[in-house]
C-alpha cells in the first residue's frame, strides 16, 4: 500500500485540533489541580510528541516532562511484541502521571506502558488520548482525556505517520 498526500482526506483541521487541546488542557488541570499542586506527563513516542507539546503549554499547572519510546514494529510490521526503548528519567512514586498517546487503537501497545508505569507505583496513572478508536477494545485501557472519538480508519498527520512520513501534515486525516 502507498499513500500519497492527494488521497487524504481531512477529518480535523488544524484549527479544531487546537481548539480541542485547549479544552483537554482545562480539563485536565480542572480535574488535577484540587489533589495536587504537580503533574508527571509521559509522552510516548513518537507519535505523540506534536499533541504532547500542545497540550502542555495548555494545562496551567506544574508538569514534569517524561518521554519514553515504544516499539512493535520492523520494517513497517508489526511483531506483536511491545518494548519499551527507555527508562524513567526520575521518580513518579506516589505521582500523579497522565500518560499521553496520539491514537488509542487496539490498545496493546498502551496496555504494555500502562503495565510498565504501575510497577514505579504512581498514586494515580491515567491515559489522555487525542484520538481514541472507541468501537475498539483497548484491551480494558480506558482513556480519562479523550480528544475525538473516531472511526476505525487509517489516520494520519499531525504526529500519526505511514512509514515515517505524513507525520509533520498540520492536520489529521485518513485514507478512504
């Protein structure tokens, strides 16, 4: 399968993306800020990098920056085996920590973060996702934040690549 720019077509353009983070931002201090005074984020890479940094510069709280990277795929399959490519730079014992993922797909590859994160025993973990496939399972990963529910379609853009490339387009759109 090749994907060429001319065959995507836009769901959320830029604007309604940042519109939309700007909400998730708020709600997310809304809910955060009256059981403490600092968040651990934990971007997973790499995917995520362009909603991480948005979000953040919307949530008006102390947030520490974690980033791990993930992998399941070798040349653009992928294995079915989930690893995870780094460690925790510091602590997030007794933290509360928002994992934030571009796409909750299938669920298999945030299910594998989740369970490595809750060995270093947060006070609290959760999921804010800009994209969640809601018809899918998620293998019991439910995200707190949820940007836009979408169909179970092939979505590109603003951080979500097909074979590396795509990822830098200012919106999000899908293959027909």
């Amino acid at each position: 399968m090749s994907i060429r720019k001319e065959d995507i077509q836009v769901l959320f353009d830029t604007q309604t993306i940042q519109k939309r983070i700007v909400e998730l931002g708020k709600e997310i201090a809304d809910y955060y800020r009256p059981l403490t005074d600092r968040l651990y984020m934990v971007c997973v890479l790499k995917g995520s990098v362009h909603f991480f940094s948005d979000l953040l510069l919307n949530i008006p709280m102390n947030v520490h920056y974690i980033f791990i990277q993930v992998s399941s795929y070798a040349d653009n399959q992928s294995t079915g085996n989930v690893v995870i490519k780094s460690i925790l730079d510091e602590s997030i014992e007794g933290q509360y920590v928002v994992v934030v993922e571009d796409i909750l797909d299938s669920g298999k590859t945030l299910h594998h973060v989740m369970r490595f994160l809750e060995q270093f025993q947060p006070k609290d973990l959760s999921v804010a996702t800009l994209l969640d496939k809601h018809e899918n399972d998620h293998l019991g990963v439910t995200p707190r934040f949820t940007g836009f529910q979408v169909p179970n379609q092939f979505m590109i853009g603003y951080g979500l690549d097909y074979d590396q490339i795509y990822r830098n387009l200012p919106y999000i759109g899908y293959v027909p």
